[in-house]
C-alpha cells in the first residue's frame, strides 16, 4: 500500500515517478479525488488552450489538404467510416506529464457534459523492452437515457464510444490518444460528424 500510495501522489502533484518503483498495477482513477482546483488553475493559466490551439489549427490544416497529407508533424488523424480520432505525438511536444493527465480529465469532463458517461477510468502499468509503461484510460459511452429519440427505432450513438489514452515509458510522456468508434449496425443511427465533436472540445 505504501508504495501505490506513494505514486498516486506524483500522480497527482506532477512530479515523475521513480520507475524503480512504480507497481505493477491496475488500478480505477478515484474521480471524486482528483485534484479538481489545481485543474482549474491550469485551465485559466492556458494549459487546455494550449493544446486545443495546437490541434485544431493540425485538423484544420489536415482537412485544407483534403486528406492526403498530415501537414502537422506533432499531431496525426485516423478517418475511417467508423473510427476518428488524433494523436498527439508526445515527446515532440513540449508539456510536461502533468500537462497531459489534466488534458484527459479535462476531455472527459466535457464529455460528460454533452450526454456522455464514464464506464472506465484506470492506470495500469506493464513492463516493457524499454521499461515501465504506464496508462491513463478513460473510456465513456453515450448516456443511456440519451440513446432513444421518441418515434426513432435506432439508438442514437452520438459520436460512437470514446476513448482516452495517455501512455508514459519511465515517467516520460510517449503518446495520447483521442479516438471515437462508431457501431456500424442497423440498430444504431449514423454517428454524428467527428468535427462537431471538435469544435464542441476546443471552442
């Protein structure tokens, strides 16, 4: 317990655990304890601004090219008929780990706000050729009271399910991951447009 207790807490402050002695776990993300004042500090600093100036000036510019060339070389874009998302190519980018685990609270905060539900919310940890890689995972699903449109035969999937996923090797930050998947089935209306649900994030 001592040594979980002590890496939830450089979780928290932003410090970079010691790998030597992070624990093989897999844990929940206590929500209801998440340091939600220092996250704000962060959001009125322009720690979220940052970021949101950063990919939506790459989408925008993806989407001018028509899709057949990634103009960002720190952000990249999956478009596929029922999976979207981007992915921020961390250790080009200069924010610290702190920066990135608010990012996924944030994210999945306003989510929540726009009829969405967390269903998991984990840290879990495995060892790799290069050492110790720890995840931040969020996934939510469409609120189920929001699925049935009154005179509508087909649940209603919003934006298809959603995942988050921040991964660091040795406390350094590796990859992010924002990625939507759409149930591509009868019984599900059509996915709502991927770049609303950007400009609803980063606006």
């Amino acid at each position: 317990m001592g040594d979980i207790f002590g890496f939830f807490k450089q979780f928290f402050d932003g410090r970079k655990p010691d790998e030597n002695r992070i624990p093989f776990l897999h844990e929940p993300i206590d929500l209801k304890s998440f340091p939600i004042d220092e996250a704000e500090v962060w959001l009125s600093n322009g720690g979220f601004g940052a970021f949101s100036d950063l990919i939506s000036s790459s989408y925008q510019d993806y989407y001018i090219n028509d899709k057949r060339q990634n103009s960002s070389e720190l952000v990249s874009f999956l478009d596929s008929s029922h999976s979207n998302g981007w992915f921020l190519k961390c250790r080009q980018l200069k924010f610290e780990d702190i920066d990135f685990k608010y990012l996924a609270y944030v994210l999945s905060m306003k989510l929540k706000n726009h009829s969405y539900v967390i269903q998991i919310a984990e840290l879990k940890s495995i060892a790799k050729s290069k050492g110790v890689e720890l995840t931040t995972h969020y996934y939510l699903k469409p609120s189920i009271k929001n699925r049935f449109n009154i005179g509508q035969d087909q649940a209603n999937q919003l934006f298809g399910n959603i995942s988050i996923e921040y991964r660091t090797i040795n406390g350094t930050p590796e990859s992010f991951k924002f990625l939507a998947k759409s149930y591509m089935d009868s019984k599900f209306s059509p996915p709502l447009d991927f770049s609303d649900l950007n400009q609803i994030l980063f606006d």
